[in-house]
C-alpha cells in the first residue's frame, strides 16, 4: 500500500496527472533533429606536470558510438547512448538518465594541438589524455626538387 501512494504522489507532482496513456517524449524536447545533441556529459578537465586529461562521464555508451576529432584548436566528442527502457509496459518512477546523441566541444591551447593525444574509454569513462612535451618533429628532406 505505501508503494502505490507513493506512486501516485510522484505521477502527481512530476506529470500533475495520475494516468498517463499517451507515450511521450522527455529527453531532446528543445531538438528540431534527432541528430541533434540533447545532452551534455559531465566533463572534469585537469593538468598535471606532464600532460591535460579531459575527462568525460558518458557511461551506457558504446565505444563504437563514440567519435573524437580535433580541429581548430577545439577537440569534438561526439556520440550517443542508446536507449534502454523495457518493451513491456511500464510505470516509470523517475527518469534521470539522458538518451540520444551528446556533443562535447573543448578548445585547447594552440601549443597543445600537435601534441601527441591518446584517448581511452574505460567503465563509462573517457579520458583524453593531451601530453605537454611539446617536442621538435624533424620532416625529413626528399631527394625530388620541389616545383
């Protein structure tokens, strides 16, 4: 019995109605596009002597959804946590977790862009690690004249 009316409180102050038959959609509401992003994952960013790591919280993505690219001083993560509610009918009690595409835009200093970066996803963790050796890289000299 208090389970129920406890179910009953929380459909009533979240959703201001006690039943709710028509399905609707809670996550992306401010999205024209699926493709948009419609969340933002919580994002550390520190430096050590040695290097900056940037680490984001993306737990529930797969690795294969997930894409990092750097351009213009700025390094871009995108990717997308899937969806996974149950297919049989359910009552939800409090939903949280966000779902569909995200987009992370972090710019870096200009000295740190040509360094070497490494990135790892590990137990919904990804850290993208920047080293501060800002080494000389020697391109070597061919024998072709240039024209």
């Amino acid at each position: 019995m208090p389970l129920q009316f406890i179910k009953i409180i929380r459909e009533v102050t979240d959703r201001g109605t006690v039943v709710m038959d028509k399905r609707q959609q809670y996550f992306c509401l401010q999205s024209e596009s699926p493709d948009k992003p419609c969340w933002d994952p919580p994002t550390d960013i520190f430096e050590t002597d040695d290097e900056v790591v940037i680490r984001l919280n993306i737990a529930g993505v797969d690795r294969a959804d997930v894409s990092i690219h750097i351009r213009d001083g700025k390094i871009h993560v995108h990717g997308s946590r899937r969806e996974q509610r149950p297919r049989k009918k359910t009552s939800f009690h409090q939903l949280e977790i966000s779902y569909g595409p995200f987009e992370k835009i972090i710019s870096i200093p200009s000295f740190l862009e040509h360094n070497d970066i490494k990135a790892q996803l590990k137990e919904g963790i990804l850290d993208i690690t920047i080293s501060k050796r800002n080494e000389v890289i020697e391109i070597p000299l061919g024998d072709d004249p240039v024209q």
